[in-house]
C-alpha cells in the first residue's frame, strides 16, 4: 500500500511542487544570505572609516608631527578601552609600530581584508579575517581601522540554520501532504474500481459514490453515473424491444404461416390461391414496415440525420402536413381548428419533422371518436416556438406519457389493433435529434401533445429563405 502511494499521481505532483520549493527556497537563501553578508561588511567598514577620519582629524590638528602623534595614539589607546575585541586599530611609522593591537602592515590606502597574523595567533581572533581601512596620515605616519568578521560569519550561519530549519518544515509538510493527498486519491479510485467492477459483473444499478467537494474526481463520477444510467436506460430499451419484437413479429409470422397452410391444404381455386398469395404479401409489407421503422429510429437516434438540417419554416411544413391530412379529416368527421404564425424558423431536418407531425396527426386520427375536434397550433414566443396538437379523445393516462415513447409499447395488452407502437418512437427520436421538448399532457378531456422549438431570431434568417 505504501509503495503504491508513492506512486499515484498526486504524490508526483507534490513530490514536484516540494522540489520547486526547495529550489525556489535555496535560491532565496542564496539571495538572503548575500544581502546579510554584503549589509554586514558594509556596516562594519562604515565605522571603521568613522574612526580612521576622526583619528586623521586629531593627527592634522594637533600638528607639529610629534604632538599629532601623540594626538592620534591617545586616541586609539582611549579607543581600545572603550570597544569590544572585535575592534582592531593601527598606529604605525614606517615600519614601526605606535600603538594599536595589530602588528605593523604594509602602508596600503583604502579598503582592506586579510588574515589575523599569525605572530597574535594565541588571540581568540586567531583565523578570522579583518575588514578596514588605512589611511597615510604624513610625515610617513599611517593609521589603520578594522573589524573582525566572525560577528558577520556567525549572523550569517545563524541565518543559514533558520532557512534549514524552514526548509525542512516546509520538506516535511510538503510530504506528508502528498502522503495524505494520495491515500484520499486512493481511495476514491479504489471506490470507483470497485464499482466498475461490481457493474462489470451484472450489478447494472451500482453508481459511483460522490462525496459532493465538486472536485475533478467528483465530475469524473457524475460524469461516469450518467454515462451509466444512460447505458441503464440502453439495455432496459433493449430488453424491452427484444421482448416486444418476439411478440409483434410472432403474431404477423403466425398469420402468414396460417394464410400459406391454409392455401397449400384449403384453396381449390387458383383465385383463393391468389388471396392467400395476396395475404400473405400483405402480412410481408407489414413486417417489411416494422423493420424499416426500427431502422430510421436507429439512425436518427445515431445522428446520421443531422448533416441534413438546415434553416426551415415550421409554418409551411405543416401547412404541407394540412394538405396531405385535410381529406382523411374530412373523411373521418373530425372538425379540425388550426392557428400557424408566420416565419416560424428553426434548424431542422425537413423530412423527418414532416414524418413526425404525420404521425402525430395520424394517431390523433386513429385514436380518437368522428365528430370530436382536432386542433394544430405553432406560436412564437420569445425564445421559443411551440407545436401543439390537440384532440378529445380517451387521452393517456399519466403513468403511460413517458412509456408511449419506447419501441413496440402497446397500451392495449392484447396488441389486436392494427400497428406496430413505432410511430410515437419515431416520434421521440426525431424530437431528440432536434433537441426538442416533447410534453404530453391532459386536454380535459384527450391529450396534448406540445412540443417546444429553439427559435430562430428574425434578423438571423439568410432573405434567401425569407
């Protein structure tokens, strides 16, 4: 377990995030600590170059050259008192030492760093470095004013220690970090592993816990829940068509078979050999018809469908829907009331939304008593056009609106009337296909049927099609 955290995929990214850290951190002490050492140094050879001007200000005052000597050498040895060990101060003519606590040095000008010499080395300023200024006073008289660095070196190291101490506070926070980070990512993988495997052994209703963070791994189990509901809802689709196929087709494969028994043992004629012939082409078209309609849900529900939309009018498809449906309304008995806006444009395959407001003209037809009235409205609203197609029929009773739109379903158990219960699935593939809102409702009394179109802005419209 724990070699299999350290290979998940958070632990590598704090592993990464945690050497960026220490990169950024050393650079960042590197930073600091020349600025500590440079602020240092520089602060030390500021008072260094104070008391070598004030000691060059006593010699020229107190002029001539053995009063200024004695000047400055009052000076210096007033100054040791008053220091610390730290300080280091020179007098010296020629190669003669004066006063101060060095031995005499070459008469160099300006800033200087060396060595404590040796020939002090019993001091406790043995091996550390000096940092001052020396300055020709006249008459071959010189002066020097020093610091001893280790107070530097050791302010430095100070700081270097409490930069390691962040540094691996920081180290070790950032590993436990990942360690923590990957066991929870473990976790939630296990449980996702787990469920995948428990689906992949027929428990089709497992989901994927989701812990409500709203984070990657959350989306990801959404994601995958829809995924898992909608491939759900497939294969219950499927078992429902497969059960409803061996029904519908068993009762026109029977028929045929009774129509070509009957005229092989019963038909004495060549007519009634004719009418069993004719029969049974009859009961083939209906099968033929079945599977044709099986095959454009398929497609249109796989979208092959859609590189054939294009901008429509609603408005002159169903009036070319009216044309066709006019006489068998008229023949049917059916008063039939229509209210279509104008210029009802949306994006749409012209075929199949003709096929889909035939087949609900068609069933409000079938389904309903002569003399009861029919009514076709399309009206625009502000974002939207809606379809509606109404009759006063037997309706369809709540529990049955979301069933009436799967492959084969037959309200009537006995499936004696003619049909296949494919028209209100075709219906609900195209509507799909069109990302439409199909909703069935009560007419009080009859059904409802409307359906809801994005519509097309006006100033969107190409004059071409206007």
């Amino acid at each position: 377990m724990r070699l299999r955290l350290l290979q998940t995929e958070s632990f590598r990214l704090a592993a990464i995030y945690a050497g960026l850290f220490l990169v950024s951190t050393l650079f960042l002490m590197a930073l600091v600590f020349l600025a500590v050492s440079h602020a240092f140094e520089a602060d030390l050879l500021r008072a260094s170059t104070d008391d070598l001007a004030a000691i060059g200000r006593a010699y020229v005052e107190a002029e001539p050259r053995g009063k200024a000597l004695h000047e400055a050498k009052e000076m210096i040895d007033d100054r040791l008192l008053a220091t610390d060990s730290a300080d280091v101060f020179l007098l010296q003519s020629g190669r003669k030492k004066i006063a101060g606590n060095l031995p005499p040095i070459p008469l160099n000008s300006g800033e200087q760093r060396f060595p404590y010499p040796i020939a002090l080395g019993g001091s406790a300023m043995a091996g550390h470095t000096i940092l001052g200024r020396g300055m020709t006073l006249g008459h071959g008289d010189y002066a020097f004013v020093g610091r001893d660095l280790q107070a530097a070196r050791d302010a430095e190291k100070d700081v270097f220690a409490a930069f390691a101490v962040v540094l691996a506070a920081g180290l070790l926070v950032a590993a436990a970090g990942g360690t923590l980070l990957s066991r929870s990512f473990v976790k939630r993988v296990d449980a996702i592993t787990a469920t995948c495997r428990s689906i992949m052994t027929g428990n089709l209703g497992e989901r994927i816990p989701v812990s409500g963070s709203r984070n990657e791994l959350d989306q990801l189990g959404a994601t995958i829940n829809e995924m898992l509901d909608r491939i759900n809802a497939l294969m219950e689709s499927l078992r429902q068509v497969s059960n409803d196929i061996a029904h519908d087709l068993r009762t026109p494969l029977t028929h045929l078979r009774q129509k070509l028994e009957r005229a092989r043992l019963a038909a004495p004629s060549l007519d009634q050999y004719g009418e069993a012939v004719d029969g049974a082409i009859d009961d083939c078209d209906e099968l033929i018809a079945m599977f044709g309609a099986l095959l454009r849900i398929a497609q249109i529900e796989a979208g092959v469908r859609r590189s054939a939309m294009r901008l429509v009018d609603l408005s002159e498809i169903l009036r070319n829907v009216l044309s066709l449906y006019t006489p068998l309304l008229d023949d049917s008995g059916h008063p039939f009331r229509v209210e279509l806006d104008e210029n009802l444009w949306i994006n749409g395959d012209r075929q199949l939304l003709l096929r889909m407001f035939a087949n609900l003209l068609d069933n409000a037809i079938r389904h309903t008593s002569s003399g009861t009235p029919i009514t076709l409205s399309a009206l625009r609203s502000a974002d939207r056009t809606v379809v509606t197609i109404a009759d006063q029929g037997a309706g369809i009773p709540p529990s049955d609106r979301e069933k009436v739109f799967q492959r084969f379903f037959r309200r009537e158990s006995s499936r004696t009337t003619p049909g296949s219960g494919l028209g209100l699935s075709l219906v609900g593939a195209i509507a799909e296909l069109h990302e439409c809102r199909i909703v069935l409702s009560d007419n009080a009394p009859g059904l409802r049927v409307s359906i809801e179109f994005s519509a097309v802005k006006l100033q969107e419209v190409p004059r071409a099609a206007e």
